[in-house]
C-alpha cells in the first residue's frame, strides 16, 4: 500500500496525540507525560503513558507502543489507510487517492462504503420521521416523554410499513443495492429484487465510540415479532464488540467517574432524557469482555441496572464473573417491583433513580444475597461452598478474593482460614499465574551505546556529527548498530526523529519496548552538559572497542607463535601498534 509520505508526515505534525488518546483514555499530567489505565491489557494502576512533545505512547505494563497512527489502528481495529483517512479528516489533511493492494483496498472500500450508506440511511430514516407518514412515531416518543433534542441527539428516526421504502430511495440515490444488503439495510427477495429490513418501527442508529453509524435498531410500533430488530452483523459491526450511547457517554462517564450498563435503548433514551448521561446499553447480547475493554478505557467503575424479571437477574449473574476477572469495581443494582429503568425514571424521575445508583450493592454483597442463596442443611452448605470457591477462583484481584472468602465463611459458618488454604491449593495446582507478575525483556544490551542512541533521538543535533564521525563503526553489539545506523538513514530522509519509523521492522521486541521505555523519559540536562556526556560517552565506547580489538590480536598472536608462522606474526603486531597509535590520538 503506498500513501504520499509527506502527506502522513503533515498529518502527524497536525496532531496531537494527546488529544486523540484522550477521546479513548483518560489522562492525568504526570510531570511532562500524561498517564492513564492502557486500553490494551488489563491493570488496575496506571502504566499508560503518552509523551506530547515526542506524540508517542507506550505501556510500561504491556510493552504496546506507537505514535498517533498506530495507536488508532489498535484502539479502533482499523486499517493503516482508514486510521490514516480518519486524521486526516480530523486535522484537514486533503489526501490524493492512495493506492493499495486489491484485497486490502476491496475490505477498505467496502466498510467506507457501508457507513456511507448507513449515514444515508439514518438521513432517510429522520426525514421520515418528521414527515406527515411518521406521526405515529412522534405520538409514540411524545407519549414516552422523551424530548425533541434527544431525538436528535440520538438521530431517532422511522422506517414506514411499507416493503421498499428505503430501497427505492437508496436505488434513486443510485446506490449499491449489493452493498446494502452487507450493511443488513435491505435483504434479497425470493423472486429478486431486495426489500426493506426494517418496516413499520422507530429506529436506532447504532454509532461506534468514534461516532460513525455502524448498524441500526428498530422497535415496532404495531402488532408484530420480534419487538425489537437489530441489523445482522457485518464488517464494521459486531455486537459483541459495541455498545449503545458509548460515543456519547463517554465525556460524561469521565466526569461522573462510573458507567450504568442498561439492556435496551428505550432505558439508555429515558435515562438520558431525564439527566443522566453516563449510560450505555447492550445491543441484543450478553455483555462480553470486549464490552469491558472498551468500557475500561474510561472508568473502572461500574454499574450493572439490569431488568428485575427472570431474564434480567440471570443476564446480571452471568455478568458478575466478566466485571470480576476485568478487575472492574462493580455495583449490581436491580429496581424494586417490576420497574424496568425505562419505567423507573420516567415514574420517579431523575433524583429518585440518582438515589437507587448511590445504593447499589457491590458485587460481593449481591452475589451472596442473590446468587448464592441460603443453606440450612449440611449438605445445602458444601453445595454453597463448592459453588463459592468455584466462582471465586475466577476473581483475578487478590483483595476481592479476599473479602469474597471472608464473605463466604461469615455466611456459611466454614472456618476463614480453611477457606483460603482451599482456594490457593486450589490455584497452586491449576498452575494459574498470578496477577503480580511484571512483563520484562531478557536481552542484555551495552548500557553505553544503548545510552548513545537515548542521546540521538533526544538531542537529533548529534545525528549528524555521530554519521560524519562514525561512532557507529565503534559499536560491539549488532541489534544496537542496525537500530543506530537506522536512526542516522531516517533523520536523514525526514529531518526528524520519527520513533514508529524507526522501530517499525525491528525484530527484536524487547529493544524495540526498551527504546520506547527510554523515550518517555525525557533527559533532564541542558545543551552544555549533553556535550559533556555525549564525549564521555563516544570515548566510552571507543575505549570499549579497542580494549576488545587488542584481546583478539593477543589470541591471533598466541596461536600464530604456536603455529611458527612468522608472517602473520609480523602482520599482527605491525596492525597491534597502528591500533596503539590510533587509540593514543583518541580525543
């Protein structure tokens, strides 16, 4: 794939990856970095760290590092040309049309193509609502209570019961009908011909947490099954991987410092019209853990308000374990008489809703209320026991455990301390890992030269005088010369330190996490005292290098005295003194 290089490079000039990272993240100044939980593994303390006037992050927890690029690549599973499309668009880079690989730019066009047309359809969709053939839409959202600057917030719109509505509209538009029906907007007739998915119903627009509309929702306002209709999965929408109102929420989850997880999005519309923005919903699946990851990039503090029927109590159950393994801080909290949330603040309004949340039970306390049940009997205790000790060997952090097993003995009457001898048994013989266990790299570099390229990238004025000199032909270790000579070739093609260029093809992983760990650090030391150290560091290695040339001539020598031949003799003490002489001239 090939994009114009220099536009790539006014793009990253434009951005800042502070910025971009904090639409993901939440950051905290720390000195001259910024850090915060990584949205890449699991931690509870943070090791995330992001460097404004270098525009790289790195993970001291996980090893994942890169400029703004990179980072969204990762952060929202996008290709280069598509993260590279959206900074682009973000910093008012105009792009020439790039040019790809067949396949790799086929899977790109289709996903452009699928939220171009999705906008379209949300468009559409709005258009109708507010036509003369939504009215019984707008009497709908007019009976629920939920105001006209919510629906356009959330681009509420209305798919008339008719079968080709938005099928003529996207063929008059002259639009791949093909690729419609990928994006699940339309689906193929038995005849031929396509036909609305969507008829007859209220709907949703679906937006990724970078807002763009990824798939759709649709309740019915008439008789009919299933109640609520969601478009099937396709390449830019996997349920399992999305949550409802997350574009959204997200500035108001970092503010209030906590998330409420609802089911439906009548219960996220309702709660938000009624005040309470930090709210996101499922869409049509079980919480998974790619819901966490998302959601742990901006709290760590969770609220589960789940429905109070059969359904909802077990979808809560299921949840319990996901919140624990994530390390997450969870709050289970499930509505007195058979109030959903949608139900419940439209009743009682926002203040008494705000009062629920405030006393929600931690997981803990829910778990062996609700979950565990009660045992009078003997047997009734070792079946609650064997079912507790299962589920608390899928809590990750050692202090929950804890309080878990405390929990347990208190309701069981089974001694603490035979409780915990059981679960670390347990844990022993499974070989599970535990979570205090830090990432590190096994290569051993020279400390001199490894600091040498510190000082290369920090101070890029030396570049120049290390490639006119060629320190670099001084350096013992190979990984360490590539990554040099590497620094120099790139300083030279774009006239500035680029660490994703640089560090893009090392194969050595633990270098390359190494070289991004000391990059974050900036040198505390002015021009003057950099001069200082970097001779001292230059004569270093140069010391180094010569010590090590005169030990392999004294084995030369040794073995060429052993074999009499008095040629190479001569030869290697005529190179032994010109070796001396160089190294005497040694500034």
């Amino acid at each position: 794939m090939y994009v114009d290089q220099s536009k790539i490079e006014e793009i990253k000039n434009r951005i800042d990856i502070v910025d971009l990272v904090s639409e993901y993240v939440t950051l905290k100044k720390a000195g001259r970095n910024f850090t915060g939980l990584c949205p890449f593994h699991q931690e509870k303390t943070p090791s995330f760290s992001v460097n404004r006037e270098k525009q790289i992050f790195y993970c001291f927890g996980c090893g994942e590092a890169g400029n703004a690029i990179t980072f969204l690549m990762k952060i929202a599973d996008k290709s280069f040309p598509e993260a590279i499309k959206d900074l682009a668009d973000k910093t008012g880079v105009i792009l020439p049309p790039v040019s790809s690989g067949r396949e790799g730019r086929q899977k790109d066009l289709v996903k452009e193509g699928i939220i171009g047309l999705n906008a379209r359809a949300a468009q559409q969709f709005s258009r109708n609502l507010f036509s003369p053939a939504g009215a019984i839409a707008r009497k709908y959202l007019e009976e629920r209570g939920i105001a006209d600057e919510v629906v356009k917030q959330f681009r509420l719109g209305f798919a008339p019961d008719t079968w080709r509505s938005l099928t003529d509209y996207l063929a008059k538009e002259g639009c791949s009908l093909k690729l419609a029906e990928q994006a699940g907007l339309i689906i193929p007739g038995k005849e031929g011909g396509f036909y609305d998915r969507f008829r007859g119903r209220l709907i949703f627009p679906i937006e990724n947490v970078s807002g763009d509309i990824i798939a759709f929702g649709g309740r019915i306002l008439g008789k009919g099954e299933p109640k609520y209709l969601n478009s099937p999965e396709s390449p830019v929408y996997i349920k399992g991987k999305n949550l409802y109102g997350l574009n959204k929420a997200k500035e108001e989850i970092r503010k209030k410092g906590f998330v409420l997880i609802v089911e439906g999005y009548f219960d996220l519309i309702s709660l938000w019209n009624a005040g309470i923005g930090n709210v996101v919903a499922t869409l049509g699946t079980a919480l998974t853990r790619e819901h966490l990851d998302l959601l742990r990039r901006y709290t760590m503090d969770v609220v589960a308000l789940f429905d109070p029927d059969e359904a909802g109590k077990k979808a809560l159950d299921r949840s319990l374990e996901l919140f624990l393994s994530a390390g997450m801080k969870a709050r289970a909290l499930i509505l007195p008489g058979e109030y959903d949330p949608d139900d419940y603040v439209r009743k009682f309004g926002k203040d008494k809703m705000n009062a629920l949340i405030a006393l929600a039970q931690p997981l803990s306390d829910y778990y062996i209320e609700n979950v565990l049940g009660a045992g009078r009997t003997f047997e009734d205790k070792k079946v609650m026991v064997k079912n507790a000790m299962e589920f608390i060997a899928k809590i990750s952090d050692k202090k929950e455990k804890d309080l878990f097993i405390k929990r347990i003995s208190e309701k069981t009457g089974v001694n603490e301390e035979l409780l915990i001898k059981e679960i670390y048994r347990d844990a022993r013989k499974s070989g599970a890992k535990t979570d205090d266990g830090q990432q590190g790299g096994h290569g051993h570099y020279d400390p001199v030269e490894l600091f040498l390229i510190q000082l290369m990238m920090d101070f890029p004025q030396k570049i120049t005088q290390v490639d006119r000199e060629k320190i670099l032909d001084f350096f013992m270790q190979p990984e360490l010369l590539t990554l040099g000579r590497k620094v120099i070739d790139t300083y030279k093609l774009l006239g500035f330190i680029d660490m994703s260029v640089i560090l893009s093809d090392s194969a050595d992983s633990t270098l390359r996490e190494k070289m991004y760990k000391l990059m974050m650090k900036n040198m505390p030391i002015d021009d003057a005292m950099m001069e200082k150290i970097f001779a001292d560091s230059v004569r270093q290695i140069k010391r180094k290098w010569y010590k090590e040339q005169h030990r392999q001539i004294k084995i030369k020598l040794s073995q060429a005295q052993e074999k009499g031949n008095q040629d190479l003799i001569k030869e290697l003490l005529y190179e032994k003194e010109k070796l001396l002489t160089q190294e005497k001239e040694m500034p």
